[in-house]
C-alpha cells in the first residue's frame, strides 16, 4: 500500500490489481459537494441526484490522463421532472447543476425513482483526451441509478466490463458521497482496442463479487480512509499498486473574461441584439448562478 499520508475525502484514489487484469478508482467527496450545492437551493431529492453523477464525474474523469483533458456527463429528457443535469471533470476541478421542473418534482413525492425523475432519458458521456481525441458514447436512462446507466456505457461504447458502486448519505453536516469503480483490461489499460468483451471470466468474477461487496456505510464513512476500504478488499490479492490521484476541488471557469471572449466573436449587430433596456449584455452561469456584466 501507498506510504503517503492516508486520503479521508476530495481527491483520487487509483489502483490496480496486475494479477487480476483490473483497475480502478476510488474517492469520497465531502467539501467539494458543499461548494457546489451552495450556489444553489436544491430539494434534497435534486441534491442527492446531482451527489451521485459528481461522484460518477469523479470516477469516471479520473479515468484521463494528460493536461486539459476533460469528462463530461449529461443526462437529459424531454418528459421528466428533471430536465438537464450536467457535471464535468477536468484535472481534478468539478462543476455541474440541475435543470428541473419544481412543480412536476413536488408530484413525485420524496424518494423518486430515476425514471420518475427522468422518464425516457438518455445519458451522454463525452471523454476529451486531447486534439483529434474526443469519444461520446450516449445509453438509456435505465435501470435504478445514474451507476447503472454508467456501466452500460462502459459496456456498450468501450467494450470494458465496470463495476461502479455509489453511496450518498445526508446528516447534520450536509451530503456526503462516495464512490468505487473498478475495470476489467484483459488488454491493457490503453493503445489497444477491444473487438469484444468476455462476460465470463474467472479472474473479473472474483473481482467484480469482491468490489461489489463494498458496503454504502464504508464509502461514506468519514473516519475511514480510501486505503483502508481497499485493504479491506484486496488484502488477499497477490500484489494490488495504489497511486495517489488529483486533489478535487469546485472548478466554475466562468469569468468575465472568458464570456467576452465569447461574445466578442459575435457580429456588432447581433451582439446588440442581446443587449437589454439598460444597453447591457448579462450572461447568467448556471453552475455557480452569478450573473456577469460585459462590457463589450
């Protein structure tokens, strides 16, 4: 195991099992969560829901390697209460939000299902690894959890076998979340690409049922550090290599700066057409809900 100071909360876990043809991730969030919700007066249900996919945003975006790369999940409907949920990864910074219906919500009771929320959905996952390297693989919103609609994608778009386990639990202190995926590769980790996919094997069978047995309290146990849940699970194998990953944090990259920058490439004419009354141009940041003056 790593001999670095152990990881409670807000950055990555990596590891990987090299008898076992496996990797994976692990990562608990606590102070990332409370940034991110506090730009926004969600229903607890909507907080939950936007906890989960920030720990899925999480996994999955650390996953990349190399600067500027970046992860981005989008979950939308035509039908549902909730309309657009939206979170993104890039080098350890997170955002995302929640576009909903209040008063279809309030129908739904207070422990709504993810088809109640959604309806008929589909799920978007786009990785952008560098110039020339931007895959997206879209599947149905099914099954009981945002996790699930993960997997498929894994399945379906990258031909991996995933097991993904997601915990959220809300108390005095507000949400706190956690998260572990772990990954078949019987080819490697990367270069190579995968025609199909072997549902059986004796080695992902002995991983997928020891990772899944990983219980919800232990994810979001505070007093339980990321080293010990792997312990836990894996202090059996032959050999298991653990890497310390990025530090987590609330990433908004919306400035004023960056909004004229796009704005700018509007013609004069249309950038009047924005303007309001007052012969201003507001730009309204749904991630962190400020609103930004331009003077352009």
């Amino acid at each position: 195991m790593s001999e670095n100071p152990e990881i409670f909360a807000d950055q990555l876990l990596g590891y990987t099992l090299p008898t076992r043809n496996a990797r994976g991730r692990l990562v608990r969030l606590d102070r990332v969560i409370s940034e991110i919700l506090s730009a926004h007066a969600y229903p607890p249900s909507i907080a939950l829901l936007l906890a989960e996919a920030l720990v899925l945003c999480a996994l999955m975006g650390g996953l990349l390697k190399g600067e500027g790369t970046q992860m981005t999940m989008q979950a939308q409907t035509e039908a549902g209460a909730v309309r657009l949920l939206v979170c993104d990864y890039r080098g350890g910074e997170m955002r995302g939000y929640v576009d909903f219906d209040r008063a279809a919500l309030a129908e739904l009771g207070a422990n709504p299902s993810l088809f109640a929320l959604f309806g008929t959905g589909y799920l978007a996952i786009t990785f952008d690894a560098g110039p020339g390297k931007r895959y997206q693989g879209i599947v149905p919103l099914e099954g009981d959890s945002l996790a699930a609609a993960c997997e498929r994608y894994f399945v379906q778009s990258e031909q991996v076998l995933t097991l993904i386990r997601v915990a959220v639990k809300s108390g005095p202190q507000g949400l706190k979340a956690g998260g572990l995926l772990v990954q078949h590769l019987p080819e490697g980790e990367v270069g190579r690409e995968r025609l199909h996919v072997r549902e059986t094997n004796p080695d992902w069978d002995h991983v997928q049922i020891i990772a899944g047995s990983v219980s919800h309290s232990e994810l979001v146990d505070p007093g339980l550090s990321m080293e010990a849940i792997l312990w836990r699970l894996f202090h059996e194998e032959d050999e298991i290599l653990v890497q310390t990953g990025e530090i987590l944090c609330k990433g908004c990259r919306c400035t004023v700066e960056h909004y004229e920058t796009v704005i700018k490439r509007f013609s004069p004419e249309e950038r009047d057409e924005m303007r309001n009354d007052a012969g201003e141009i507001l730009v309204d940041c749904a991630f962190c809900s400020r609103q930004f003056k331009l003077n352009i």
